[in-house]
C-alpha cells in the first residue's frame, strides 16, 4: 500500500512489534502525531512532561522488558532534551530506538528555526544513528535500527526524519520482526583453555553485570557456581540479576558495595567475569585491583575484553551459549578452605552492620521489601539513595532493578519509574533523593495523568547527600553548595500534581505510608526524612583499593 | 612503540568518515596517516589507517572499529604481507646558490618536477613512508615552502583481498 512517510514510521513500529512509545510533539514531528492519532488502537502513546522524561521512560520501559524502548520528539531543542538520556542507555547497554522529526531537506543546514544537527550530536552517545533522506529508505532503515539496538551488546539508535520525508508518499509493504543476529558461544579452543583455568582454581569467584541479565544466563552461571563451589558478586548493573537472598550471592561489588563481596573478589585466584566491564568504580586504583586473581573475561563485546584490566582469557561470545558449553567440561569440587574464608568476610561485614534502629536508610528499604511483590520493579535515581537501595533492597526476578549505572544520571528515576511501569503492569516503586528528585519531579504530572501506579519513596536530607559525604571524608567538610536550603513542601507539591503524599519522620509511620502507598492504585509519594549525615558505607575511596576501605564513619562526625 | 597500518572496508555512505575519526577522537586514539577513497566497488571506501601504539591500543583500535556499524572488514596490514606508497609534493624556494643541489638531489630520489618558476620548484615522490621521509629530511637544508603529503595507501600482497580476508559482514 502507498502511504506517507509518517504512517510508515508508525507502521513500522507496529510491525515491530512496538506497544507503547513515549514522546512530546511539535512543528517537524506532527504528521507523525498525525499518523498515532490514526492508528491509536494499534499503538499507544504517552505523552511526558518533557522529553527527557520521555527518554529516560522509554529506557526504563527497555530495562525491565529487555525489548526496545522507543521514544519521538521533535527537531531542534525536542531532539537535544533526548541527549542525557540517549546518553544515559548508550553508557548502559539499552536498546532503544529515538525517532525525530527534523526540518525540511531543503532547509537542512541552513541553521534554519528548530533546526539542530541531531544525528553530529549524538554520534558519540549512540549506537549509530541515521539520517533518512528519503521516503524510500524509512521502513528498512527503522527496521535496521531495531536490529541493531538489539543486536550484540544493545544499545540506543537515533532516527533523523525530515519533515519532508515524513509527508513523501511510497510503497509499504509490512514485513515480519527483524531478527536479532545470532549469538554465538565462543570457540572450543578457547573454553578448554578457560576450563583449564577454572579447573586449576582454588579460590574461584564469579563477577556477573549487565550482560548477563541480557545475556539470559542465570541458570548457566549459578550451575557452574554449584559446580566450582564459587562465591558470586555483581556490579551494579547486575544487581536482580539472581535472587538477593541466594546462598552464594555476597552482593555488589565497588565503590560502596558489599564488604565481603569485596574482600572475596580481592581474594580470589580466579575472577570469573560474565558481561561487565571493570569500571573504575569496581575497580578502583586498577595497578592493585585483585593482584592475585587471573581472569576469565566473557562478553559479547571484544573491545571489553582487556580495556582497563588485563584478562588472561578473554572470550568474545554470547555468555548463555558459552557457559553451556563450558559447563560439562568443569570439574566438580568442593573448595572447604575458600568458603571458610568466605565465610570469615560475611562475619567481618556482619561485625559492621549498621544495626542502629529508627529511620535509618538502611530501614527504610528493609521496611519498603515486605511490601515488594516477586516482580515489582525497582527504580532509583542518583546518589546515596541509590546505593541504599543497591545495597539493601532484596531482588527476586531480573530486570527489577531500574538505575542509571554508566553516566550516573540524576533525575533518571520520575521517566524510568514510569517506563518500567508500562513494561511491566506491575506497582513500580522509585526510591529517590530530594536532590534527583528535584531535576525531574515535572513527570508527576504524567503519572497522574495516566494514573501509574507508582510508589515514591522520597528520601529528604534536605542535602546533595553523596556530594556531602564526599565534601565530609576529603575536603575538610567544606560544604559547598550541597546544603539545600529550599522550602519545598513535598506533600503539598505532590497535592498540586494530583497525587497522595505522606511525610513519615519515624519507622513506624512509614511502614502505615508504605502500606498505604501499596494499597493505592494511583501513585503515591512518601516524603521520608532522614538525617543529613547519614554516611553510604562501605567505601572505597576513589582511586583506592581495598587496603583503603573505610568501613565506618569517622568518629569526629556526629 | 610501534607502526601500525590498518585497512579497513567501509561503506561508501555519508558521514562515514566523520564516525571512523570521531571514535578515533574520543577514545583518543592518535593518528598519524589517514587515507580514504572510493573502491573498485562505489557501495564501498577504504579507510586506511596508519598510527603508532602499543600492541594492545592496536587491538583496541580494530575492536572499536568493530562496532561500528558501517564498518564491512578490517585488516591489519604490514611490510611482510602488503605493499604501501604515499605520494608527497613539496613545493622549494628557487635560489640560485642552491638550485644545483635541490635539483641533484630530487633527481638522485627519482622526485618528479611538476612546477617550475623563477621562484619556487615543485616535486612530486611516491613511494613508501621512510623514503618519503628521508627526501623531506633531506631537503631541510634548503628552504622547503610548503609541503603535503597523502598518507599511507596499502594493499595486500597476493590475491587476497579485504573483502575475502577478514571481513565480518
């Protein structure tokens, strides 16, 4: 059939199997509006407060579906507001595909009204990105960036669609979903040598992210942990990536994770490492980083293996595939003496646990997991709330943590709440900080309007709190500009946008919030005041390595 | 430290160049020699590489170019499995105290003279890098005007080609 260029674009998303799709219209976009007001029994769209909502919606929708988050704006200042969050998925591996209208061939270049060079901006933060200069190349080329967001390691695509390309007129024919390329376990040769290393192991530990919650290998990875006898860690991005309360999981690694997932990785002579790339925030100062550990390095991205920290044996393959093939090959055995140890670092973290009652952090989450149904996605923004929430919160099924992990952003959480929401269906909480929540708290409005059901736990320090806490341990607590003096009243802010608020400043009147807040169909924020000072501890300094971890707080500070 | 020569197949799209250098820029890759034209085949150009580095900043280079999407096949090309020329015009003041030695040793090199005016000779020299190297070195004895040289070209040896040898597409 003939159509226009901007009932391809629509079409197209349909025949992909898009659902929902996320975005704010304007001038160079409208005949795509158009053609969602035609076909909007077929596809829905949810219209955000601002774009950046809308694209941190569409990566939270990705992150908990594991499909491809699909977000439109328009030219100019519509296409630049997508850049923190295109950024934001391209620095976490999200598939996702931003669609923009642009001016008119003709004008293009010409620094003409709402015009900006969107696909210059964003090459370095995406993926790829493409240009469509004609109507004929549209279908085929929104079809490739389907593929190619999800393809290897999944990352975002962004679409320039002149407007003139969206009124042209050509042949549509539908066709079926793309398929991704094949995924391939890594060459024999290669998994023997791995198994070799594996086998020769006294002190093995496996260090799992993102790419294996992509990857799908979760059965894989904790049958070759079964069989070696391993302890388990994860970087953040890996976090819900197996159950919290799995036996051999000691929890995050890095800059605040957990001490003895830590210390074991410090430990061991073997560093299994599935789908994450040794961030400096894992890492630390990387001359002392595991000195001791060899490692077996698997991705399904080459230039990962060996980039900041050398592996012995690096594999570029699909980790599910590998692990089946590596798994036969492996000897079983017992590792007494390794899980002693293990055993010794849980009992130094437990020795400093933060076992102090009232409404600490730490309490906080723990009262917020026995409302958590198995699937209730989790997301957060950036901060210490964020690391109180990695650390604490317990995690059944994956993808049920939603974070900006790579770029770190703030304001993240309001568009990502929402997103995992409608991939979801499910009660979604976003656990937030007054100074996050502030950057993006426009998208309550959104999550009225469509009725969300979100609960936001809002935590209220009334300061930029990792700032501080940084401003505390290394620059003499000079506290510059992270004392938030505002007079923001939450509750009456909520009331404005249409929502329930409660402000809780005790245990007990949060668990009756969180109660309340589960029991809502509509969103629903708990504004929970916590002291200023509250530390996020472990911490490895930056730049430091495990001889440097500060476990407690200082004791000059209150 | 040492050199490097990577060829590598692209297609022969728009802004394809602007995404090779922009990764090469951001992941601060230095490159010394950069060439880039069209193929026997108008769908694709070849990009060939020249930069000098460490074993493991090579192989992150070709992992990085890897992934971009444009890229059709890469290969690593050196002096025992390739042949390679750049060709280099170098434009000399016309001074009659040293016009004799300029013009000798142009002709000792077998340079080419492509302009001729009461004030400036212009040369032309193909061949492979050092070589141009040494002409230019060479010629700093006298008062060099201006010079440009193309960067390295590279084909392999043999009948194999880019296509058919490490290709990934």
């Amino acid at each position: 059939m003939i159509l226009s260029g901007a009932d391809i674009i629509v079409k197209t998303l349909i025949e992909q199997g898009v659902e929902t799709v996320f975005g704010y219209p304007g001038g160079q976009i409208i005949h795509v509006y158009d053609s969602l007001y035609k076909y909007k029994k077929e596809i829905n769209h949810v219209l955000t407060a601002h774009e950046q909502g809308a694209v941190h919606a569409a990566d939270g929708f990705a992150r908990a579906s594991g499909k491809v988050g699909v977000v439109m704006a328009t030219s100019g200042p519509g296409a630049t507001n997508l850049v923190t969050g295109i950024a934001t998925a391209y620095l976490d591996s999200i598939p996702m595909v931003a669609i923009c209208g642009n001016v008119m061939t003709s004008q293009i270049g010409t620094d003409s009204f709402q015009e900006i060079d969107i696909t210059g901006i964003t090459l370095p933060i995406t993926k790829h990105n493409f240009f469509v200069s004609s109507v004929s190349e549209l279908a085929e080329t929104i079809r490739l960036a389907f593929k190619i967001a999800l393809s290897g390691r999944p990352g975002p695509v962004l679409i320039d669609v002149p407007k003139d390309v969206q009124i042209a007129k050509c042949e549509y024919t539908e066709q079926a979903k793309v398929e991704i390329e094949e995924r391939k376990p890594a060459k024999d040769v290669r998994i023997n040598e791995a198994v070799q290393l594996i086998n020769a192991s006294k002190k093995p530990f496996i260090y799992f992210g993102g790419g294996l919650i992509a990857s799908g290998a979760q059965e894989e990875m904790l049958s070759l942990a079964e069989k070696i006898d391993a302890p388990i860690g994860c970087s953040m991005m890996g976090l819900s990536g197996i159950p919290t309360d799995h036996p051999r999981f000691l929890g995050m690694q890095g800059m605040h994770g957990h001490y003895a997932s830590s210390v074991a990785m410090h430990n061991a002579d073997l560093i299994i490492s599935l789908g994450v790339r040794f961030n400096d925030r894992v890492t630390g100062k990387r001359e002392k980083f595991a000195k001791n550990a060899k490692i077996v390095h698997i991705d399904i991205d080459g230039s990962e293996l060996s980039k900041t920290v050398d592996s012995s044996i690096g594999l570029r393959a699909d980790i599910k595939l590998t692990l089946q093939k590596l798994l036969p090959l492996v000897l079983d055995s017992k590792k007494d003496e390794w899980q002693k140890a293990v055993e010794g670092f849980k009992k130094e973290e437990k020795e400093n646990e933060d076992m102090r009652d009232g409404l600490t952090p730490k309490n906080a989450i723990f009262a917020l997991n026995k409302y958590l149904g198995e699937n209730t996605p989790i997301a957060t923004d950036v901060g210490q709330h964020q690391m109180w929430t990695a650390q604490n919160a317990c995690f059944k099924n994956p993808r049920r943590f939603i974070s900006s992990g790579g770029l770190g952003t703030m304001g993240f959480g309001m568009g990502a709440a929402i997103g995992a929401s409608y991939a979801t269906g499910e009660k979604t909480v976003l656990v937030t900080g007054d100074g996050s929540f502030g950057m993006c708290l426009n998208e309550l409005a959104t999550a009225v309007t469509y009725n969300v059901p979100l609960v936001i736990l809002l935590f209220n320090n009334g300061v930029l709190g990792m700032v501080r806490q940084w401003q505390t341990l290394f620059f003499n607590k000079h506290y510059s500009n992270t004392v938030l003096q505002r007079k923001t009243d939450f509750v009456a802010l909520s009331n404005a946008f249409g929502l329930k608020a409660e402000r809780v400043d005790n245990l007990k009147d949060l668990d009756k919030a969180l109660k309340n807040a589960f029991e809502s169909k509509a969103p629903y924020l708990i504004e929970c005041k916590i002291d200023k000072d509250e530390f996020v501890l472990p911490m490895l300094p930056p730049g430091g390595s495990m001889d440097d971890i500060i476990v407690a707080k200082p004791l000059n500070n209150k | 430290m040492n050199k490097y020569t990577v060829a590598v197949l692209v297609k022969n799209q728009f802004g394809v160049l602007n995404r090779v250098t922009s990764m090469f820029r951001r992941r601060q890759f230095n490159i010394n020699a950069l060439t880039v034209s069209e193929t026997e085949s108008n769908d694709y150009s070849r990009i060939t590489v020249m930069f000098f580095g460490e074993e493991n900043k090579k192989q992150q280079l070709i992992n990085q170019l890897y992934k971009l999407p444009d890229v059709c096949s890469i290969k690593e090309l050196d002096s025992t499995n390739s042949v390679s020329s750049e060709l280099l015009l170098i434009k000399m003041a016309n001074e009659p105290t040293t016009r004799d030695d300029v013009l000798t040793a142009a002709k000792a090199f077998d340079a080419k003279t492509v302009d001729y005016s009461k004030a400036s000779m212009v040369f032309e020299l193909t061949g492979d890098s050092t070589r141009i190297d040494d002409f230019i070195n060479l010629m700093r004895d006298y008062e060099i005007l201006e010079i440009c040289r193309t960067g390295i070209v590279s084909l392999e040896k043999g009948a194999s080609t880019i296509s058919k040898s490490g290709g990934i597409m």
